[in-house]
C-alpha cells in the first residue's frame, strides 16, 4: 500500500470521482509523486519516488488505468535496473492498493520539475518512455546527495548496487 500523492493539474484531469486519502506505506520504496506533462503530441505522466526521487514515465490516457501502468513500468525499470525479479514482485504486490493524496513535498516537486525540464532535451527523441526514464534515474539529484535515484532505488530495495 501506498499514497500517490497528486499535483492539482492531475487531480484535476482524474476528474472528482477521486476520493483523498493516506496511508503509511508498505512498499519498500514509500509513496509516490505524479504530475501530468505536455509533450508533443502526447500528455504523460511522471511519477517520482518520494524516497529515492526515481522517475517512472506513462502515458497520460486512459486516466483509469494510470496506477496499473505505474506499476508495470515501476516493476520493468527496477529489472532494467538489475532489482532481482523476486524484489520487483513483492514491490509491484504492495503497490496494488493505493490511496491517492495531495502533494505533500515542495524538495520532491522541485524534482520533478528539474526532470520535466530535463526531458525537453528528448522532445525531438524518438526514445520510448522507459528509456527516457532511465536517462532521468541517472541524473545526479542534490535533495538525495548528488546520488543518482537509480541507485539510490536500487540501494533501497537490496541493499547496494547491482547494476
């Protein structure tokens, strides 16, 4: 179980049929951000870790299946990641019940909006989400220490670097 804590542009689009609510995390990376941006051509939405500042990239519709792709792309970074397989099941296990929540942290939004800059640099990139996101989990954070989230994700999980 986990929150996943919302910006206002995002709740907005999930429409009032959202009930609020918190829980103490269970997952072994904690709560989670999200925020919906405007690519070309596309809306997405970027999910960052609360913890670990590891960033998960989806696209935007159908807003009801937005935490089911979440967790699929969470599961599949943390395996490009080098996460065993075992670790990234128990993790995709917890993150089936959640409770969406209100934005929480400006250190975790002022991420987010460093990464929704960063991918600007992809805006004429035909890369795929996932590889955006990895590119984005390898950038140094100053919230986490200059650590990259990647690492920080992975350290979290199994207790040191396995890529």
């Amino acid at each position: 179980m986990f929150t996943l804590r919302c910006t206002k542009k995002l709740l907005t689009r999930l429409g009032p049929k959202v009930t609020l609510g918190e829980a103490t995390p269970t997952t072994g990376l904690g709560d989670w951000y999200a925020n919906l941006l405007y690519r070309p051509g596309s809306q997405v939405v970027l999910f960052v870790n609360e913890r670990s500042l590891l960033p998960v990239l989806v696209p935007a519709s159908p807003s009801g299946g937005l935490v089911l792709r979440c967790r699929e792309a969470t599961a599949e970074l943390l395996l490009n990641l080098g996460v065993p397989a075992t670790v990234v099941e128990a993790e995709a296990r917890e993150m089936e019940e959640v409770r969406i929540g209100e934005t929480a942290s400006r250190r975790v939004l002022g991420s987010m909006n460093d990464f929704a800059y960063l991918m600007d640099a992809y805006r004429g990139d035909p890369l795929a989400l996932g590889a955006i996101a990895m590119k984005l989990a390898a950038t140094p954070c100053g919230p986490i220490g200059m650590k990259h989230p990647a690492d920080v994700a992975v350290e979290m999980l199994v207790g040191g670097s396995v890529h």
